[in-house]
C-alpha cells in the first residue's frame, strides 16, 4: 500500500464501530472505496468520502484487519 492508493474492502476481519469519537457519519463496509492517507509501519489510514468530498469514515487499518482491492 502506497499513499494515495485507491482500494476497495473486499472483506472486513474486524468489526469497525462508529462513535462519538468516530470520525465521520459511519463505519467502513464491504464495498466502500478508500484513499490511503498515511501510511505508518504495520498500519494505514483509510479514508472513504461521499461524491462532494466529505468524510463518511477515516479509520486506521492493519493489514490483517481487511482484505483490499487496489483500484
């Protein structure tokens, strides 16, 4: 994963939940589109936005926690 890929969750192996502290309006879901943000040693940040480029969730990722599709 590079920053500023494009990739689409396959399969999520962990259950996200979307809280008060969450940042966004939801949890990520099979299906959704993200950019990579930034990447760190052992994770990422994964942003998904609507079509007007506001934020539905920003989550950090592990590899393990999902199966992504570059796009």
């Amino acid at each position: 994963m590079k920053q500023y890929s494009v990739v689409k969750i396959k399969t999520l192996k962990k259950k996200f939940e979307h809280t008060e502290l969450s940042f966004g309006s939801r949890a990520p879901r099979v299906g959704d589109i993200a950019t990579v943000i930034d990447v760190y040693d052992g994770a990422f940040d994964l942003e998904c936005c609507d079509q007007n480029g506001i934020t539905i969730w920003l989550e950090v990722f592990k590899p393990s926690d999902a199966e992504l599709e570059l796009m």
